[in-house]
C-alpha cells in the first residue's frame, strides 16, 4: 500500500503507523480497492515512484492496432477538414501555411483520442528524418532495449514510416513513440509527465492531495515524520485516509453520504445561531472536509508536549465533548 522511490526504512515505518489508526477492517477494505500512498521525498515528483506503471512491450502491442486506426481517423479527418471548400478563392500563402501547420493539426487531433483510449503512446511532430537512434537517447532507451524500441515503434507507425537503416521520415509528419525510460524503467512519456506535475513542493504546500477516482493519497516525507515538520504530532495521513474511508462508505454503506450531508447541514444551521460544533475552519468547508477532520480528531489524542501546536482543538476529547452526533456517527463507522 506504500510507495515511493527508494525510501529509507524510517519513512516506511512512519507511513505503516500512521495507516494503523485504522481499525484491520478497513485497511482491508481500501486495500482491497487498490489505494496506494505515495510518500514523496524531497525533489521527487509522483513520476519517480512506482505508481507511474510500467509500459511493457506486451501491452504497447495490445494497443498498436487500436492506435493505428485512431491515427488514421485524426489524419483523414484533418487533411478533410483542409480542403472542405474547394470553391473558396485560392489563396497560395494561406493554403502553403494550412499545409505547414496541418501535422500539428493531427497531433491535437490524435492525443485526446489516445487518451480516451487509456493508450499512452507519445506523438511528435517530425518534419525532418528522425534518426532512431538519436531518438532513443532523447527517451533515454539503454542500448540493449534499443532493438525492442525500435520494432515496436517501427510496428506502430507502420506504412506511416519510410526507414532507411536507423534514418526515418514519418510519411503525415507525425511519429508516434511507444514509450521512454525514466528511473531505469519503461514508461509512457505522456503519463510520466502528468504525473510529474505532482511533485514533493506542490504536495507540501497541499500538506497531503488525496485523489479516490485513482486510488491514491500523496504525502511529503516531511509529514510522515514523528514529530512532523511544520506541524509536530499532527498526521497528515491519517486525514487524507479520512477522505478515503468517506468514499468508500458510499459504495458500502447505505444512507452513509446522506447522514453525512445531514450533520454536516445541521451544524452550520448551529452555527448560524450562534453555537459553533465545527472544531476547526476547515471542516465547516463542505461534507468532505467536514467527515475526514472527524475521523482525525477521532483518532487524535493531545500527548501534551510543545508539538501539539497544530489543530490542537481537533482532538479526540473535543470532538466528543462538542459534537457528540458525529463522534457517534465515527464510532459506529470505525465498527462497522
């Protein structure tokens, strides 16, 4: 359930206590359904774990023939859509420029449709011949993976490309590349840099992203540290499982989202009148928010040092003693 790139055994240790909160039940239950936590080192991004997957040559094959159409589609519907009225007056500077930019028409045409297609090939756009073997050192393919590359990328493209030896010139101007290296494995370059975009400062200054369509929580090393920098005994993880054990209620449990929704609803009408049940501002910001501090001020207890500066309201004792409802409702959701 832990990843990251080569993390050192403190982390590991850190990330496996804080899961514990949780009773056995539930850990199984998100285990079951394939939730990872990715512990971000400094200067990492979520590309260097191992939640990036692996682009295996086997499954670029499953995809080729279903690119290939796709590529065609994009080809024949830009190069339609480039003489679409034959009666418009003829303009040699417009139609020349039509034409120069028609390659980079395709490839914006083409990615949505791989996307789509959860196929992660990369397109280029190729104006001059491609030396193979320039482009693999551009992906950082090793050397004894090049001949691997190479036919797959050769199977890809197909007719699309004239090789001659290791010189290549794509016939539309565009290339389509199965896969790159990136921290010694194959990976596909458009997932690589999605995910990249996910690195240890953005998750920092989030303190933890947590994404349930991907069954992923992200945590900075920093805040899986006993004490935590930036917020000593606080737990970052065990907020962002709080999130998790909320989406998963909703598929398990039947009226869970709608006995969330409705104390959620009755504390801010309190709060109106003037008696404030929400320990901290953030749990008044919508039902989320408000069920994943719950389970965090449930499984949080004040150890009375100098670290329980953080949230120290979001405890335990204080969300029995001001909102015994919902201290109930987390009760009964941990025994369930």
């Amino acid at each position: 359930m832990v990843s990251g790139w080569n993390l050192p055994s403190s982390l590991k240790v850190g990330a496996a206590r804080d899961l514990a909160c949780l009773p056995l039940a539930w850990l199984q239950r998100l285990d079951a359904e394939g939730l990872t936590v990715a512990v971000l080192q400094e200067g990492q991004s979520l590309a260097d774990t191992d939640v990036l997957p692996t682009m295996t040559p086997e499954r670029c094959r499953r995809h080729v023939v279903q690119a290939q159409a796709l590529a065609r589609a994009a080809i024949d519907e830009e190069n339609r859509a480039l003489s679409l009225d034959p009666s418009a007056p003829a303009d040699d500077f417009a139609s020349a420029m039509a034409r120069r930019w028609l390659p980079d028409r395709i490839r914006e045409n083409l990615l949505p449709r791989l996307d789509q297609a959860g196929i992660g090939f990369s397109v280029e756009v190729c104006r001059e011949p491609v030396d193979l073997k320039a482009l693999a050192r551009s992906k950082q393919i090793p050397d004894e993976e090049f001949s691997t590359w190479r036919d797959l990328l050769l199977e890809l493209n197909g007719p699309l490309l004239k090789v001659s030896g290791d010189l290549a010139q794509a016939a539309q101007e565009i290339l389509m590349v199965p896969y790159a290296f990136h921290r010694g494995r194959a990976v596909s370059e458009v997932s690589r840099d999605n995910y990249a975009t996910f690195d240890s400062m953005k998750v920092r200054q989030h303190r933890g992203i947590h994404s349930w369509p991907n069954r992923l929580i992200m945590v900075h090393e920093a805040f899986v540290k006993e004490p935590a920098d930036e917020v000593g005994n606080y737990r970052v993880l065990v907020h962002e499982l709080g999130h998790a054990m909320d989406y998963l209620a909703e598929d398990l449990l039947p009226g869970h989202r709608a006995t969330v929704d409705g104390l959620f609803a009755a504390d801010l009408e309190a709060a109106r009148r003037g008696e404030v049940r929400f320990l901290t501002p953030r749990s008044a910001d919508n039902p989320r928010e408000y069920l994943a501090e719950a389970v965090e001020a449930y499984m949080t207890r004040r150890v009375g040092d100098e670290q329980d500066f953080y949230k120290p309201e979001n405890s335990r004792e204080d969300l029995q003693q001001r909102n015994p409802p919902l201290f109930e409702y987390v009760r009964s959701l941990f025994e369930s």
